[in-house]
C-alpha cells in the first residue's frame, strides 16, 4: 500500500471513531434535560461541521495528483487536529 494510501486510510478510521462519538453526543441530547439538550445540540452541530471540512480536505487530497498530496496534507493534518482537539474536549466535558 502507498503512503498516500495508508495516510488516507488512517484518516478514514479516524472519521469513523469522530462519528460515532458524534452519534454518542446525538444519543445524549436526545435523552437530556432541556438546557443541557440546547448545549449538546449546538456542541454537535460545531463537531459535524469541523468533521465535514476535514472530509472535505481528505476528499480533495485523495483525487489530487501523486506530486501535489504531499502539499495538500499539511491541511489535512490541521484540520484534522483542529476536530480532534474538539472531540477531546467534547468527551472531556460530557463525560
């Protein structure tokens, strides 16, 4: 498998794991009290929003040339930490 193969991969299984946790917040909201409800809604709607620009940026990077991924990267990788550091403190928070 190519770098740029396993770079994609990698980022693919980090989506998934940011969706369900997405799912999980999801779930709570729904099952929460009214002002908490309000607070998870508007957290999830941030979550989904930052998760679908880094897909976006991943989706670019997967149907870039072999000489140009390596450039478009660097934005992935931001994007990617910037939902991370989210989802952490999302979880960090709602636990």
């Amino acid at each position: 498998m190519s770098k740029r193969n396993e770079y994609v991969e990698n980022m693919k299984d980090k989506l998934d794991e940011w969706n369900a946790y997405i799912s999980k917040l999801e779930t709570k909201a729904d099952k929460s009290e009214v002002k908490l409800k309000k607070e998870y809604q508007e957290e999830v709607a941030s979550l989904k929003k930052m998760r679908d620009d880094a897909s976006a940026k991943l989706t670019k990077l997967k149907s870039s040339s072999d000489n140009a991924w390596e450039d478009l990267k660097s934005g992935v990788d931001l994007a990617w930490e910037s939902v991370s550091t989210a989802v952490e403190s999302a979880a960090a928070r709602y636990k």
